[in-house]
C-alpha cells in the first residue's frame, strides 16, 4: 500500500515539476508575479495574454494528473494567477504553509488536504467548503532562483482516495490516511455507516469530516457513548503520533486488538509519512482477521484426528494478521526487491535503489503505474525489458528480472549504476579532453554496435542516458541505458511507437527522424553519438534554441559550427572530422555503422591513457560519490529545454514546421 501511494505521490510531484520547469511556463508566470506587484488586480492578471498561455499550457497535464485546475503563488505567499479568480490576491494560510515552503525550497511536493472555500466553477455552487490539495513545485528564473511556486489542484475524494482501495483486505478490512491529530484524510470504507452513526452528516464527506477517536462503545450495534465521557484517540492514531515524535518508531502493529472510530475491535497496522506529514493505516474487523481460530476450536473439540486439518485452519485464520504485518514490514516491496529510495524518473517510469531480499544485491528497479497508463504504455514498457534483456554488451544496461505486482505496478530491474551520467560530467566538471572524449564515443558505440546487429535502433541516444563509472576497478567504463524508445529495423515487427510519432529528445535528434519518424536507422544513432562527441568536446549541445521547434528547425537547417571553431583552440582533425561528418543532414553522408565509427576512432590519432582516467577517478571520486548521493536524493527528470525525452504527434509539429 505504501510503494503504491508513494509512487501515485511520486508522479504527481514529476508531473508537476515537468510543468513549472518549462521555459515558456517560468518565464509567463514571472511576468504574472511582476505584473500583481504593480496592479494588484485579479481582472488584470485574468485579461493578461500570459494568464491565458499559462492555464492553455496546463490543462492537459492539470486534468491529466488533477481537477485541471491551478494556482501560482509568489514567494511571499500571495497568489498572483489561478484558473479560480477568487483565489488571485489571497494569502496561503498559516496552517497550510508546510507544503508550500517546501516548494519553495526547491522540491515538488503533494500538500494534505486541506478544508477551502471555492466558487462554483469548482463544485457546482458557491461559497462552500470542499476538501482541496495541490501538487506544488517550485518556478525558477533564468537564475535558477525559485521565485514562485506552482500548484496542480488534486481531489482527494478522488484517485487519491482511490489508490488506497486495493489495500482493502476481506468484508471490513481498510486502508486510509490521517494526520497527526487524527483527522482523516482520505475516503472512509464506512462512509454511510458514518451518516448512519450521526458522525458525519447526509452528502458530508469523511475527507477532514471526522476525528479518528474511540467512542468507547460500538456503534454499529447500535450503542451510544456515555455523555460526559470524552473520547479518546484510538491506539493506530497514538502509534502515528508516536512515530510522528520519533523517528524510530515510524511503524507499528497491534494484533492483539483495540477499538477503531466505529468501537469495533480491529488488528492493525500503521507507518507515519514524514515529507507529507501523513500516517498511512491499514485495519481489519477482530473477528474477521481470527475468524478461523473459532472453527478450530470446534475442530479440536471434536476429533483429536483432524490434527492436521486444524494446523492448516490456525494458519488459514492467520492469514490475514500475516498481511497486515508485512503490509508494514515490507511496505516498499515488489516481488523479492525492497525499495529503498527513489533516484530518477522519466517517460517510461520510475527509478528505485532496491535490494534483493535474499542476496541483498543492490539493483535499480524501474516501475510504471498502470492505473493511469494506456495499454500501449505497458507493451512499450514491457517491450522495453524484452529488448534490452537480449543485448549482453558489457557498456549495454543488464537486467536482472521483471514482474508485476496483483494491484497493477509493472517493474524490471537492472543493474544498479554508481557514477556520473554525461551530462552531469560535464556541468560539473567542464569539456572533456579529446582523448577521453574518443574513450567514451567507441564504447557507446560498441553497446551499439551489438544493438544495431539485434536490428534494434536506440532512439534517445543522449548524455542523460549515458552514465560513466567505475566497473571491476577498471574507470571510465560506459554504461548505455533506456531502450524505451527502441524500434526494430525489421518491418514485419510490432511497432509500439506509433509510425506518425517524433520521439526522441530535441537536442539529439537527427534530421531525418524529425522529417519521418520510420526513418529511423543505424545512422540516426550515430548523428546522436556524434552530437555527445560535440557536446563533450565544447561543453554544450549542437544546437540550443529558445523552444523544441527552434532546436528541430536548427537540426534541418542549419550548418554546426565547427567543434574547434567553437572552443577557439586546435581540435585534432581526425576526430572533428569525424564529428562533422556523422552531423551530416544526408544518413548518406555519414559514417554507415557503429563499427566503421569505432574504426574512425581508431585512427583519428587521440587516446586517453589509462592511467589518466584512474587519476582523474581518485582526485574526483569524493564529488563523484557526493553528487551520486545528492541526484539519487533528489532525483529529477531531465527537463531543460531540448533535452527531455518526448512524443509529438507527426501531423502536428511537421504541420508547425511547415509553417515556419
């Protein structure tokens, strides 16, 4: 249950942070902030061109992932545009700034729900007090300075209450969410019977409804509580405040049994949330979680010779106490893999360090919802392990198992990846020497080398999908990863990336892919290669641009400068005309395949000795560890403009093109 909420949470605070941080949004949004400051008008801000680009630009992500609605809010609390003009000018309260400063420290987050007074556009009829929360992250300037914070609206009557269902255990079994005070924040199973029992009243939703307290009697026998007598919080809410204090007491179990909110004796579970300030609880009815050992007292009683039949009922009457115990236990697991944290994300899924429960290996384990997927977003994920697990390069990702749990997550897991991916050695480390850069371009072509001769084309070959480490104390060793978008050259095979669809990261797209996503080849791969080679030798990518369309545009177009012309200073001639060659807009043009690539490389005359790569490791290896564990802490996708991964119907961005 929680691996479920956490990855649900998870892809709301992605889907969030993709949204404030593209350039279009950042930069609209800082004109909205500028532009409250010096009139304070909701109707201004509702007439701005920028408003109406801003809530155009969110309404398939906010629908997607939300109620399509949104809230921007300055650093100083105050919101400056929302798609509910009631809300522009108002203050974030003081009980509901916890979220909202920890975007504004720099990391998306999911709010609690919180009671607010919306206008009808939201629920029908106005001035009426509804349970809201919002995904927020934070908004950045060309500076990297968060100057706002953007809200996606969530109901958490909704799909957030409704990832909690599938933890339902037998007829009264249950799983929610509360707060430290023991305020429920999520749907109760009990919901009618709360009506029934005077707790709630008629159309009243037990979201911030009801406090999770003992009444001290059962209410669904009809009983009332004593008058005078004040109710005191259950034992699952005094375990969530327990753990809520101390950090070592974050989960817990009672299967000895207590009285829930309705005074039905239950066994249960619970684990405290800290980021979000939630407890997770999962319950189930005493006498439904022991409903065999009844049975086998009657079996004891009667016959000493069904012995073994009774063992086999105590363990049957047990059963449901068990899940409840590794509900907790093993909170973050999938098939033999415990979850430990997460440290990426992208398109296809969600990255986690894990361990195998036995040979307590670490892996990485990438995992997809399937509750809001598509049928082909689950074949392109599972074609995506098929495909990859037939490669066995060395520089090639290997992966380890894949599976699916009953409640609908798809997972494989690979090896897991201790170093820096290329972009990240570059920004924090500078241009590489040419020497290192030919070390690195012959390895990402052998992985290819092998992958071209499977008929299997990347298709997202770029520096985030590239990572360099140390292997077996060997240094520099390239791994290539994410065959998401990979596509067979046979064209009697299955094509799960639809033939009228770019896809593909802008700064590394080669100009026929863009013209015609089907003429994808060997060749389209090795433009991409040749892109890294410029990207690592200059310091940044061929061709930068203000929007995805000016980077397309560039990569038809126009002519790259010259790697050496770009740097100022000599570049060896073999490998820039390598480079300039394989960037060439005719596939005709450049080299036909990754071995006459690595044969070029060969003989452009640059090495890089082997003792230079494990000095540069043992000066460096403190940061590289350090920025390892700073990007597994905070993972983020790779959103900068042209460098995210995308899918763009043909029709539309060629249609686009055209028009430019």
């Amino acid at each position: 249950t929680e691996t479920g909420l956490r990855i649900w949470l998870e892809s709301r605070e992605d889907a969030v942070a993709l949204a404030a941080s593209q350039v279009d949004v950042r930069k609209d949004c800082q004109k909205l902030v500028a532009l409250y400051e010096r009139m304070a008008s909701s109707e201004a801000i509702q007439k701005s061109d920028e408003f109406q680009r801003v809530k155009d630009m969110l309404a398939g992500v906010s629908s997607r992932y939300g109620t399509g609605h949104f809230v921007v809010i300055g650093d100083n609390g105050i919101t400056v545009a929302s798609s509910n003009p009631a809300l522009i000018g108002s203050k974030t309260p003081a009980d509901r700034t916890d979220a909202f400063s920890f975007a504004l420290s720099g990391k998306a987050i999911v709010s609690r729900p919180f009671l607010s007074e919306y206008t009808g556009q939201f629920v029908g009829r106005s001035n009426h007090m509804i349970a809201t929360m919002f995904a927020m992250a934070p908004i950045r300037d060309d500076n990297d300075n968060v100057f706002a914070v953007l809200g996606l609206r969530v109901d958490p009557r909704g799909r957030f209450s409704g990832v909690l269902q599938g933890a339902r255990l037998g007829d009264s079994g249950e799983a929610y969410l509360l707060d430290r005070a023991g305020t429920m924040l999520s749907m109760s199973r009990f919901e009618n019977d709360l009506v029934r029992f005077g707790l709630l009243s008629e159309g009243e939703s037990s979201v911030l409804g009801i406090k999770v307290k003992n009444p001290q009697c059962d209410l669904t026998v009809g009983e009332t509580s004593t008058d005078g007598v004040e109710c005191d919080a259950t034992r699952l809410v005094k375990g969530i405040q327990a753990g809520a204090l101390n950090p070592t007491a974050r989960k817990g179990i009672d299967v000895n049994g207590y009285q829930d909110y309705r005074g039905v004796m239950v066994v249960g579970a619970w684990s405290w949330l800290p980021k979000y300030g939630m407890g997770l609880a999962a319950e189930i009815d005493h006498e439904e979680a022991y409903a065999g050992m009844t049975f086998i007292r009657w079996v004891l009683a009667g016959a000493i010779g069904l012995v073994v039949l009774s063992l086999a009922v105590v363990s049957f009457g047990s059963v449901l106490v068990s899940r409840l115990r590794r509900r907790v236990e093993r909170s973050r697991q999938l098939g033999q893999y415990t979850l430990e944290k997460k440290i990426g994300s992208g398109g296809m899924g969600q990255v986690y360090l894990a361990r195998h429960a036995l040979l307590k290996r670490p892996t990485a384990l990438k995992v997809m919802e399937s509750v809001h997927t598509s049928k082909d977003d689950r074949l392109r994920f599972e074609r995506e392990v098929q495909l990859t697990s037939q490669l066995s390069h060395p520089n090639t990702i290997s992966i380890y198992d894949y599976g699916h749990t009953p409640d609908g997550v798809f997972y494989y897991v690979m090896e897991y990846l201790e170093g820096l991916d290329l972009q990240s050695l570059v920004s924090r480390f500078g241009p590489c020497p040419p020497g290192r850069v030919v070390r690195i371009l012959d390895q990402i072509c052998a992985s290819l080398e092998e992958a071209h001769e499977h008929g299997l084309v990347h298709r997202d070959i770029k520096p985030a999908n590239i990572i360099l480490c140390e292997r077996g104390g060997m240094p520099d060793v390239v791994k290539v990863l994410d065959f998401g978008l990979v596509k067979e050259l046979d064209p009697g095979s299955l094509a799960l990336t639809k033939n009228d669809a770019l896809s593909g990261t802008p700064g590394y797209l080669a100009p026929e892919v863009i013209r015609s996503p089907k003429a994808a080849d060997a060749r389209s791969d090795l433009y991409c290669v040749a892109a890294i080679g410029y990207f690592l030798l200059v310091g940044h990518p061929v061709f930068d641009g203000s929007t995805v369309m000016d980077v397309l545009d560039k990569h038809l177009y126009r002519q790259p400068v010259r790697p050496s012309a770009d740097l100022g200073s000599m570049v060896p001639q073999g490998l820039e005309t390598l480079l300039m060659d394989c960037l060439a807009k005719d596939p005709a043009d450049r080299v036909q395949s990754a071995s006459e690539f690595r044969l070029r490389l060969k003989h452009s005359g640059v090495t890089w000795h082997e003792r230079l790569a494990h000095a540069w490791w043992a000066a460096n290896r403190e940061m590289i560890m350090q920025a390892h564990v700073e990007s597994s802490a905070t993972p983020t996708d790779d959103v900068k403009e042209g460098m995210a991964t995308i899918q763009i119907d043909n029709r539309s961005w060629h249609d686009d093109l055209q028009s430019d």
